[in-house]
C-alpha cells in the first residue's frame, strides 16, 4: 500500500473514529476524521481520499445526503457505509445510491481493515484499466476524460475519438482515408478536416505543437502516435 494513501472516516463518535483510524494506520492507510456531512464535504473538496468509512446517521447532512452528492459529482471514490442498525433497506437505499459496501455496528476491526484493502484493490485495478498513457499524458476512455500531468483538458467528442484511437494504437500508421472511415465513418466532411483535428490535439497534448513529439506526421502517407 502506498503511505500517502488517505482515508476519510466520517462518524460523530470519536471512539468509532479511534478504532477506524486505527484500523487504516495498521494497514498502511492515513486516516482522516469528520465529525459530521458538512465538515467530511468540506474535506473532499481539499483532498483526495482513497476511500471514505460513512456513517449513516448523522445530523444534518446525513451519509445517504454525502453518498448522493458525491455521485451526483461524479466522484468515484469507494465508500463503505456505517449503520447502527442491522436493517437491510438501509443497507439496500445506500448501495443503489452509490456506495460500494457495508458495514454494521458493532464490527470486527479485522474484518473492516479487510474490506478497506479489497475495494481499494479493485478501485485501482478498475482505474489502471481504464486508462491509456503516454509520459505524461493520461487518457481514461470511459469517462472521457484527458490530463497531461495533474491539468484536465477539455477535448470536443472528434478530439476524444483521434486520442483514443492513436493511444491504442502506438507507433501504427493511418492515412487519412483510414481516419475518416474510423472517426466520420460514412459522414461527408471537408478533405481538410483531419488536419484541423490534428493541429487542435497537437495545441493540448504538445509542448510544442510545431515539433510534435506524439503526433508525427508521416510524410505522403498519414499519421502515428509516438510514445
């Protein structure tokens, strides 16, 4: 396990907390407390966690209100939620909004400590798998989402395809004929429209876009990416 991986244990009991900050650190995990919704909010605002343990029942802003809001933010961290109460449509209304396991109170230390390493396994076995790279470049093409280094850069649906197409086929040659077919399929579009596409993903992925380093023209036949 990574040190600097962080957890966020949110429960209004501090010895619940205690026992869970003491679960984490025994596994290699940094944890993080809150006392309540608002103050966990404010936290996943400033930091990433790894993995947050929620309890349900808090006041004001309960778990199932943090739960929703995260995914409604496309926030994909793992969440196992806490309840007092051994009541399946509790367990059941929180794993349909979003959370990924459960816990019931009271809990075995070694169990909890168990279920925290499985789903952060699986988040980042998910995470590296759904992801194309390039030096500095990391593309996720179920979400759609590129960043060069830690920025996030916006591309138009035309841009995501050609990035998705050339990351997974580094170091391939395609003409232009080949890209039209594959990104407009049997749309008619102007004869210089691969080259605009080209010239707007080279001015994001480029240090350099007059010198492209990936994508490299090659000369009276097309283009290739170049890790």
């Amino acid at each position: 396990m990574m040190a600097d991986q962080k957890i966020l244990i949110v429960d209004d009991d501090p010895a619940v907390c205690k026992v869970i900050s003491r679960v984490a650190s025994v596994n290699g995990f940094v944890p993080y407390s809150a006392e309540s919704g608002e103050e966990a909010l404010e936290l996943l605002n400033n930091e990433d966690f790894s993995l947050i343990v929620l309890d349900i029942w808090l006041a004001g802003i309960d778990g199932f209100e943090v739960v929703e809001r995260l995914r409604s933010e496309n926030k994909k961290v793992p969440i196992i939620i806490l309840s007092a109460n051994d009541v399946p449509h509790d367990m059941l209304y929180g794993l349909e909004i979003g959370a990924d396991d459960y816990v019931t109170k009271p809990f075995d230390p070694i169990f909890l400590g168990a279920k925290i390493k499985a789903l952060i396994r699986r988040d980042q076995h998910v995470h590296t798998a759904d992801m194309l790279t390039s030096e500095k470049i990391k593309y996720y093409p179920g979400t759609m989402r590129l960043f060069i280094g830690d920025e996030e850069i916006p591309l138009s649906t035309k841009e995501h395809a050609l990035l998705r197409l050339f990351l997974e086929n580094k170091g391939r040659v395609f003409t232009k004929e080949q890209l039209y077919e594959k990104i407009w399929g049997d749309t008619i579009v102007d004869e210089n429209a691969i080259m605009v596409y080209i010239s707007r993903l080279r001015s994001k992925l480029e240090a350099d876009p007059k010198n492209p380093r990936h994508i490299i023209t090659v000369w009276g036949v097309g283009y290739k990416f170049a890790d």
